[in-house]
C-alpha cells in the first residue's frame, strides 16, 4: 500500500496477511478492526501488526468540530498540536483499536512531517512522493 501521512498498517497471524491504509477516515471507520475480522475469518488467530510512519498527533492539526466528530468515535485519538490547536493521532487511535482486539503492536512509526526523509502530503502538496509498504506471504 501506499501513503504519505495517512498510518500504514501490515498485519500477519497464522499464514494470513493484511495491509490497511488508515488516515483520519480509515480509523473513524474502523478499517483496521475490518481487516482483523476479515483476517480472523480466514483462520488467523494470533495477529501481529506493524504501525508505519504517519503524521504524528502533535503535527495533525484539523478543525475543532472535526476533532470532536473523530474523538467521539476513537477516543484514543484525541490530540493538540505542538503549538496548542485541535489535533488527531491516528496511530493512538488506530492502537486502541487493535488494543481491544487483541492485536499485538510493532511500532515502526515516525512522523512523516517532521522528518525529511519522509514523504508528506501536508509538508509538500499533491506533488509529494508516496512510501510504499509490502507485505507477501512466502511460500510454505
Ligand atoms: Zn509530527
């Protein structure tokens, strides 16, 4: 999958794999728990999943009605930015979600707007480069 600032999961248990591509809409949606269920139906049991670099909760700034819309939602993903306005950590939140399903956390995660080895739509506009994460099953 591909992104720059939305989380990019990859998950595995049990010979099953995912990738979820989880921005603010992914998580209020719950496209991770989706792709553990869906997972979990096709036998997997203990899953793993590694969370990738994101724009981070201290660099998120969005409305205050959206953050109030989000937060109502996942909780969890509640943040201010570093110079005091409403925020979104979807990491936090996308955590929270996999917390309460059980799923254990890899935390590979840095922030895409802070670092300039990163891609950032928000940091360089739609012409922005795109980091891309792969996950394959090998075979048995
Ligand atoms: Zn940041």
């Amino acid at each position: 999958m591909r992104a720059a600032d939305c989380l990019p999961v990859l998950l595995v248990g049990d010979g099953v794999i995912g990738a979820a591509h989880s921005g603010r809409k992914g998580m209020y949606v719950g496209i991770v728990p989706a792709t553990v269920d869906a997972m979990r139906k096709l036998g997997a049991s203990r899953i793993t999943a590694v969370l990738g670099p994101y724009a981070c909760g201290k660099c998120y700034e969005v409305p205050a009605e959206m953050r109030a819309e989000v937060t109502a939602q996942v909780p969890a993903s509640y943040s201010e930015t570093s110079w005091g306005t409403p925020a979104i950590d979807v990491a936090a939140g996308v955590r929270a979600q996999l917390a309460d399903l059980d799923v254990e956390v890899i935390d590979a995660t840095a922030c895409t707007i802070e670092s300039g080895s990163l891609y950032s739509y928000r940091r360089e506009g739609p012409e922005s480069g795109r980091m891309a994460g792969l996950i394959k099953l090998a075979a048995r």
